[in-house]
C-alpha cells in the first residue's frame, strides 16, 4: 500500500491553486468574476483556495467548472 504524507497532499492542492491562478490571470478574469461563476457570492473561497490557505481547495466540481470557464482541458490545472 502507497502512504501519503499531508505534505505531498497539500503541495498537490498548492500546484492546482497556482495553475488556476496562473491560467486565470492568463485570460484576464478576476478572482471575483471567477468566485461568481463557480457560485460562490466573495472572492474569499477563490483567493484561498489559490494560495491553499487555511486548508481550502478546490472541489472536483469547482476544477470541472473553472476549467470550463477558463476554457481550458481539466488536465492544464492539474500537476504533472
């Protein structure tokens, strides 16, 4: 069996979180226009969940929508 430690879990949410950050400012969006497209009425869950703060993330659902908004494959937000 593969053990996983916390750190290489939150250093995988981190690398999500930059890649969003990163294609998001890309296609100039904002984290509030991105936080109302996903459903979400602040930038507060988007700011952290791009920096993994406070333990945020994003969701399965949050990746397939920002993906779709973003206009990018689900595997571009994803690490390597």
């Amino acid at each position: 069996m593969i053990e996983f430690s916390g750190k290489e879990i939150e250093n995988f949410y981190l690398k999500i979180g930059e890649n969003v950050k990163r294609v998001r400012k890309e296609k100039n969006i904002s984290q509030m226009q991105l936080a109302l497209a996903i459903g979400h009425n602040s930038v507060g869950h988007v700011a952290k969940a791009e920096l993994c703060k406070y333990d945020k993330h994003f969701s399965l659902e949050q990746l397939y929508k920002i993906s779709r908004i973003l206009k990018v494959s689900l595997h571009e937000l994803l690490p390597e």
